[in-house]
C-alpha cells in the first residue's frame, strides 16, 4: 500500500494559545500513555516564546516541536520577524507556512510562502505548507484550481529530492476552527488530487508517494479515525483538539495505527 512510502504526521497547532508555564504540565498529560508508530510523527507547533519550554518538555519523549511561521529573510533589520536560523538554533523540526489565517491577517502570497518554504528546507526544518480555498471558492467549483495554484507556487524552484522531505496540509478555510470538518469523501478528494498534480504536472509518481499530505480542519478524536483511514491522507493539522492533551494523544494514537 502507498502509506508505507511516507510518514503520517500528526501535528498540534496551538496557534495564539497556552502560556510557557503551562507546557509542562500538558506534556505530562500527553506523554503519560503515548503511542507514536514507527512511521510516524506526533509534533507540537507553538508559539516562538513556547519554543524553549516546549524543548525542554519533550525531552527524552517522541515529540517533535514545531513553529507557526518563519521569516523569509536570512537575517537584519526585519522588526518581529524570527528566522529559519534561529528556529534551527532552538532545535525546532517542523515549520507551518502558508496558514490560511496567515495569507488572510498578514497578505501572504503564494510567492512568500515559497520563499518560506526555501529558507526552511536550507536549514534543515520540515515545512508543513498549507493549501486550501475559501467557502466562496469550493461554492463556485474552483476548489481544485485554487488548491493546484498554491501547491505549484509553493514548490516552485524546489528539487524532487526536497520535496521528499516537505509535508503539504490541505485545510479548507471553512473548516478551520469552525466544528465544520470536511467529510472524509471531499478531503480525500483534494488529497488525492494534490497527490496526482504533484506526480503529473510538477514531479513524478514516486516522489509524490514519498510526500505526506495531511488534512486539517476541525478534526477531532472522533472524526481522526475515518478521515486517517482514506489512502491520500498522511496525518492532520490539528487546532483545537490540539489544546487538549488527552485528546490529542487518542488522536496520535490513532495515526500510529494508520502509520
Ligand atoms: C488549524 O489550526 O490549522 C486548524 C485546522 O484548526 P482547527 O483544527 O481548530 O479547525
């Protein structure tokens, strides 16, 4: 079966949520009992003054930290901004880029998020590039020309070899944070459809077999199950129920039985 050739990932975003001197406690809550499979990654992407603390807790335990952003520049008079550098400094291994909250609150493009993109694969992080349209689009049937734009821009410049290593999450903006998932049908169609686009029109099949492609967008520990179980999706990007350490240790859980 295909999923052997890739990881599931199933990555935490807390976004602007919990406080430094609340991730030990969480950490100890959901590393009690965890079950991370073999070919999988459970990973917690924090806001930037967590990442230390996050470090520190998952220490010695099978989870990966991760960020929420990064600068597309090297480094020098960029205000607020953080690098890929000092991500890479702090031990983080994951990056989100391209969040749709992203692209809608900070006017990201499609050509930013590629920039990201490279900054973060020169470092050694694995970028977790999000994809997804609106309700508007999906509406007006331009779901699959909206979500084929982002992934072309995004891996754009980029060689087979590392896009090996980079994780694509296709997250509908009107199921993020909303309690509306995708059904497992419609998600697994966009991944399914990412999968071929990224054989056929960028790479080619075996490179496209070795990326994962996760879902994001009110899952849940009850939805996880059944959305894990369709043959295009690798994982999910998880919001809400990512804030809630038991629950998003079932959901690790449950990725290990699909890894
Ligand atoms: C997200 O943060 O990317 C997300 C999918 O959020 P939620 O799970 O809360 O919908």
């Amino acid at each position: 079966m295909d999923k052997k050739f890739r990881k599931t990932v199933i990555a935490g975003n807390w976004k602007m949520n919990q406080l430094a001197s609340g991730v030990p406690a969480f950490m100890e809550t959901l590393t009690a009992d965890l079950t991370v499979g073999k070919g999988e990654e459970a990973v917690l992407c924090v806001p930037f003054p967590l990442i230390p603390a996050m470090k520190a807790a998952a220490a010695g335990t099978p989870v990966k930290v991760g960020a929420q952003d990064v600068s597309a520049h090297d480094k020098g008079a960029y205000t607020g901004e953080v690098s890929a550098d000092m991500l890479a400094d702090l031990g983080v291994d994951f990056c989100i880029i391209g969040h749709s909250e992203r692209r809608a609150y900070h006017a990201e493009s499609d050509e930013l998020v590629n920039e990201k993109l490279k900054v973060l694969l020169a470092k050694g992080i694995t970028p977790i590039v999000c994809v997804g349209e609106s309700l508007e689009q999906r509406d007006a049937g331009e779901t699959l020309r909206i979500v084929s734009t982002q992934v072309q821009a995004a891996f754009q410049g980029v060689s087979a070899e590392e896009a090996r290593g980079i994780v694509v999450a296709y997250e509908p903006i009107w199921a993020i944070g909303t309690g509306r998932t995708a059904t497992s049908e419609q998600a697994q169609e966009v991944c399914s459809f990412i999968r071929e686009y990224l054989a056929e029109k960028v790479y080619d099949w075996d490179t496209s077999k070795a990326i994962s492609i996760l879902y994001g967008g009110s899952m849940n520990g009850k939805n996880c199950a059944e959305l894990l179980a369709q043959m295009d999706i690798d994982g999910g990007l998880i919001g809400g129920a990512s804030l809630k350490p038991a629950e998003f240790a079932s959901m690790i859980k449950a990725g290990s039985e699909d890894a």
